[in-house]
DNA sequence: TATAATTACGTAATTGATTACGCAAATATA
DNA sequence: TATATTTGCGTAATCAATTACGTAATTATA
C-alpha cells in the first residue's frame, strides 16, 4: 500500500488490521476448499483442544490469548456443530469441562493436514521475503510485553516537550505566575497563610532579598512552573524548597522534574550542604518528585505550616570537583 | 505468546489479530493523552484530508484500502463532531466532496504532533527488534498481491496429493474401476454407444490386444483416473488418447494432468509421432488438460463418436537421445 | 461459622470492520 | 434518443472481537 509510505509507521495499526482481515478472508477459502466446515476464528480453540484434552472455558481463553467471552462463543458454535462434548468438573462445579467429540476429533485431524499445507504455502512466501514476519511479531510482542506502547508515547512525548521547556531565575516580571500559580494550588485544598501572601506578592523582598531564589520553568516561553529556595531560619539547613508549583496544565511532562533539578543544582552552586521541604501527602506527584530528587522523609515531624503534614530533608553529594 | 510456538504459522492470522487488538487500544489511549477527542479508525481518514484536500468518499476509501461503508461511517461521526465540511462536486452530483473543517484542520494538527511522538516511540521498538516488522508486512502484502494465500495452499496441496498419486499400467483387477469411472462421465452428458461397451467390457481384447496401452491413476492404491491410448485407424495418428475420466471426488488434484502426461510419455516411449484426441466443448477441465499437454484444435471436423464436437493433435516431439 | 472477596462463565451491549442491497446519477450502447 | 450498465454512496445486516454485567460456586477472612 502506497498510503502506508505516507502515514510513517504510526499507522502500523491500520496496517496490520488490513492484512489480517486479508489473510483471515484467505483461511476461511482455504477451509472450504478442504470441505472443512469450520471458520477461522475456531482454530486456536480446536487446536488447543486438538489431542482430546478436556479443558476449561477460562483455561483456554489464556492459552490462546482471547477473551473468556470469546471463547464461550466459539464453543455454542462447536456445540451446535456436535463437535464438543461437555463434563462436570470432579471438584468445581462452575467449570464447564469441554472436549471435543469424535467428530470434533475427526475434524482437527483433517485441520492438521490443512495446517500442513498452509505452512508449505507460508513457507513459499516467507522464503521469498528479506524480513521474517513471524519472528518480527514475535519481538514485538515480546517488547511490548516489556513496555507497552502507551508508556513509549509518553516518555518519547517528555523529551520532545523537554526540550521546549527552559529553566531561567525569577524576573521581576515573572511575579504574577508566581503568584498564580501557587495561588492554584494552595487554594484548592487549603487557604493561604499570611506568610504565603508576604512571599507571593513579595519575592524580592521576601525570597531574594534575604538569600534566597526562584527559579522559573517556560514552556514555549511562558512560566508554567515556580520554585523558590527560601534561606533556612533552622542552622541544620542552608535552604528550605518551597513555593514548588507547576501548572495543571502542563503536569505529567516531567517539568517538575526539571525544575526540581535546576533548584537543587542552584541551592548547590551556592555551596548548600543540607535542603528542608515541608509537604503535604495529598500532593503525590510533589512527592514523587521530591523522592526522585532525593529526598528523604524525617521521622520527627515539627509543622510550620498549617498544610504540612510530612517534612523531608536531601543531603546535597559535596561535589569536590577536580576541574 | 508460546501458544503460537505451538501452532506453528499457520495461526499468522490469529496472531495478527491479537496484535492489532493490543495496538488499538493502545493508541486509543494514546489520543486521550493528547486530550484528542479521535478514535484510532478515524486516523486513516484525517490523514488522507490533512492537508486541506477535498475527496470523494470512495476516493477516500480507495486510498486507505478499506471499503467505502467503513469510510461513510467514519465521515459521519467526523460530522457530527463537526471536524467535516461538504461540497457538492461540480460536476458530478454522486459525489459527496468531503474535506477537513477548520476544526477539523486543527484537529489534524496536533494529530501531526502525537505522529511524531508515536514514530519516535515506534522507533524505540524497532531499534531493539533483529527484524523489520515494518517491511516485513510490506513484502507479505505485495507478495500476497502477486497470488493470495489461497492459491498458494492450493499449489502445496497439490504438490503433497501428487506424491500419493501412483500411475500404473493397466491391470485385470482394474476393469470395473475403468468402466465405471468412464460410465460416470459419458452417462452425465450423453449416451453409451455401442464402441464404448465394447471396450469397457472387454478392454484387453478391444484396446490392448490391438496394440493399445491403459493407464491407471491410484490414489492410495484406489483407482481414481484411467485414461487409453487407443491403436489409431488412420495412418496420419500413431495412438488416439481416449477413455479419459477422473473421479469428481479426485477431481482439481491435477490427477488428470498425472496421468494425461503419463499417457503421451507411454506413446512416446512406443515410438509415437502423433496422437489424436475426439472430445467436447462442454468438458472444460478435459480440455484444458489437453492443452496443457500440448493438444491443438484441428481446424476440419470429422465426427467419430456422436458426443465430439473438437478434435485435437499432438506432435511429439522426436527426442534423438544421445545417451 | 458467617461474610466478603474472588473466580468461572454465560449473556448482552458495543465496536470496527465487512458484505448485501438499493437508489440516484453518469456513462455506454443499441 | 432510449435503454442498459456502471459508478457513487448511504443504510442495514452480519461478523468477530471486545467490555460490562450478573449469577453461582469457591476461597479467604473476621
């Protein structure tokens, strides 16, 4: 198909679809070619029933990779066909028991010569081709298993975005998303503290004056995200993190992340030893950063603010650099 | 999956499909990531009008290779999401002109956007994979477009039937089996006449005692095909390849073949130079046997038995082997 | 031992594709 | 020019899978 060239290969779903559908078109001619009456969504529940195994409706579900429900359907068929016979299971009374009935024996053994030829014929196609169909799905679906697409989406999303977002120190015409956006936050769960509003509307006097910063996240140029670093009143800690907030809209790109990162890499630059943060375990994503950034929860727990109800503390690497 | 170890690639359908389910849904959560409001079938539709093109709905559905139904309905529901605006054709008032609204443009946008994150994502896969999944489904689909599965298990069943197909001459136990299979046929469209019983009464006073040979064709040792080669009267002709007949239940092996190349070997090995054939239009499969031997149609006409109304010829070719 | 949670499995509803069918318009043909 | 055939496309029916849901039996738990 000439389209596939154009699509790129995000359409490898509509792709495969096409082919299955072709060749499933295909299995059923062939079926009735060998006056099998028999369609091709039977053929991994007969296969798996082939040698006279007595199995249950949910145990061949998860050998053939289908559904229960599914399952259940192909057997009404094979039963109406009498090509199944059913027993109670000895000790569990929900199982259905199926096999298959002589005649449904009868059936897979002619299925087995049908197989035969069908693997000759694949076997032409598959001599002719450069690329190995069966073990390329076989890797995908093994890579699959491993990481599902989704998950690959996601991360490969996060890089590109990372790459349109920029972390600058605080402006002074960064103060009202600073403000903003910790307003969002602190507001849908809590109310804000006089503290709170000193800071907000006063960073410089209340942050930078007095030896702290703020860091700013833009994304395609604008302020997404705020941190500040406030100077720590306890001598234990050189900086507190604080005034972490990153808009909804922009959460679950891992700007946090970055944000968090460039904070601890300031508070270092300034030759920190210790950091404090006092959280609330309502915020998890906040959490999970924190924890990623290296932060460790403390035992003993002094509130300072009203919303806190967790503290944690990071011990910076003392980096003795060489260069 | 190790169910499909088992089944061996006869199951490349089912194996298909169960990938295609897994990739769909995956990319349906995809889209949702991307707060798309876009289902995965729509996809081949957007992209074929993502550059503002206006298209013909079977146009559309020619493109994406699925069927112009699927495609209308696609179209309905970017319809009703308001993603589609129609125009009647100028001049062809059958066509539906369809093309992309400006929502519908926006829509494919940052469709673009999440194409390249799934690429990238894709390319992860691929990156780690020993073989091609992408080319590989290109050369099954062409090699499928040069000849269907179908015919190809066709060719492999026939290649396996020809090994359990014997050629043997003709032996007295074999009578009743050459005349019935030739009653079978003569009696469907005709009469028996009064030569016909003589030889298949008494076929080794009427044909071999003559100078004439019989072939018969077992399959698992039953007697399927027979086919003589009767003394010719005329001079021109050396043998007259007569009493062909193959069993219906045999019949599309290319038994037939078996044994009509059985019979011009056998003239051939007594030295034949020509052989003459007397047969009827409406025995198509007979006739394309004949010529696939290399039989061709006499232009002149002259009835020998009251159901011909062909004759054929055979030049053999005067093998001077050297050896 | 009584109750809650889990498991087996069938039926119903939904989804995304197909084929079948029918109508209207355009094109070919006599 | 009249009629037959082909083409475009929408709707309905069907098919093979899924998810959702309900019931009964079993197992875990308080």
């Amino acid at each position: 198909m000439d389209f596939f060239e154009r699509t790129g290969k995000t359409a490898i779903g509509s792709r495969l679809r096409l082919l299955t559908e072709r060749i499933t078109a295909d299995a059923a001619r062939i079926y009735s070619m060998y006056d099998l009456t028999m369609k091709p969504k039977w053929f991994p529940v007969v296969f798996a029933l082939k040698e006279g195994e007595t199995k249950a409706v949910t145990a061949i579900a998860r050998e053939i990779g289908q559904t229960h429900p599914s399952v259940s359907v192909i057997l009404k068929e094979l039963r109406s066909h009498g090509l199944l016979v059913e027993q109670e299971h000895p000790t569990d009374r929900r199982c259905n028991a199926v096999a298959l009935s002589d005649e449904g024996l009868r059936l897979a053994r002619t299925l087995e010569t049908v197989c035969r030829d069908v693997e000759t014929a694949i076997d032409t196609v598959a001599a002719r081709t450069r690329h190995d169909l069966w073990r390329a799905l076989e890797e995908w679906e093994c890579l699959l298993d491993e990481q599902p697409l989704l998950d690959r989406v996601k991360e490969a999303r996060r890089q590109r975005e990372r790459q349109l977002v920029e972390i600058v120190p605080y402006r002074p015409e960064h103060q009202p998303a600073f403000r903003r956006l910790n307003v969002e936050w602190i507001t849908a769960h809590w109310q804000l503290e006089a503290s709170d509003l000193r800071q907000l509307d006063h960073p410089r006097e209340e942050i930078l004056d007095r030896g702290g910063a703020i860091l700013v996240a833009l994304y395609r140029g604008a302020p997404v995200g705020v941190c500040a670093l406030l100077r720590s009143h306890d001598p234990h800690y050189d900086f507190e993190l604080a005034k972490f907030a990153v808009s909804p809209l922009a959460q679950g790109r891992g700007i946090g992340l970055l944000l968090g990162e460039a904070a601890v890499a300031e508070a270092a630059k300034r030759g920190a030893r210790r950091l404090f943060l006092e959280s609330n375990t309502l915020l998890k994503p906040a959490l999970h950063i924190y924890r990623k950034l290296g932060f460790r929860e403390l035992d003993t727990y002094r509130p300072a603010y009203a919303r806190g109800d967790i503290q944690m503390e990071l011990e910076l690497q003392t980096e003795t650099r060489n260069e």
